[in-house]
C-alpha cells in the first residue's frame, strides 16, 4: 500500500540482551492493566518504537554501535538522547510520565 508504512511486530526471540533488559524495566515500571495496550515494533532503521494505544510515547535504538532514545515530553516536543544503555533506563519514568500525562 502507498502511503502507509508495513510495521513489524517484535518478537521475543529477536530482541538483543540490551532490548530485553529495557523491557523488563519498562514494563515493571507501568502498571499491568496497561500492558495489552502497549505495542513494541521494529523499525527499519532497527529502532524500536513504542505505542499506547496506537499513540507513539517513544523510540530506542539498542542495536549496532550508536545507541539513543527518544523522549517524548509534551504533544509537540520530542528530544532525542545518545548515550549508554543503562542511562536509557533511568529515563524510562519520562515514558512512563508521558503516558500518564498525555496519553491516559
């Protein structure tokens, strides 16, 4: 189809050690009852994009050698960080605080 972008769903067994890692502290950090509503797929750039709800709160890119993250902090603002791994996790309550806030 023209226009519209094929997304490829992410499966367990293709996430890096690094993807599993931000995972699991993703998903501790949001209640359970939000879980079904949270969708991982890949990019082609191998980026992973975050959505609640069909809305996007977010991007990380974990494979290869540049590593960053997307932060979403207001509707119309978004930065982009570059760093190490575990400085991605302690940015994950920003997610987590943007789905409550514009998103729930």
């Amino acid at each position: 189809m023209f226009g519209k972008k094929q997304k490829q769903s992410v499966f367990l067994e293709d996430l890096s050690d690094l993807e599993h890692k931000f995972l699991d502290v993703l998903f501790s950090s949001v209640p359970t009852k939000y879980h079904s509503d949270i969708s991982v797929n890949r990019m082609s750039n191998k980026c992973l994009n975050f959505e609640y709800k069909g809305m996007q709160f977010g991007r990380i890119k974990l494979k290869g050698k540049d590593h960053w993250m997307q932060l979403l902090t207001g509707l119309t603002e978004v930065t982009s960080i570059k760093g190490e791994p575990d400085y991605f996790i302690a940015a994950i309550p920003i997610w987590v605080t943007y789905i409550q806030k514009e998103l729930l």
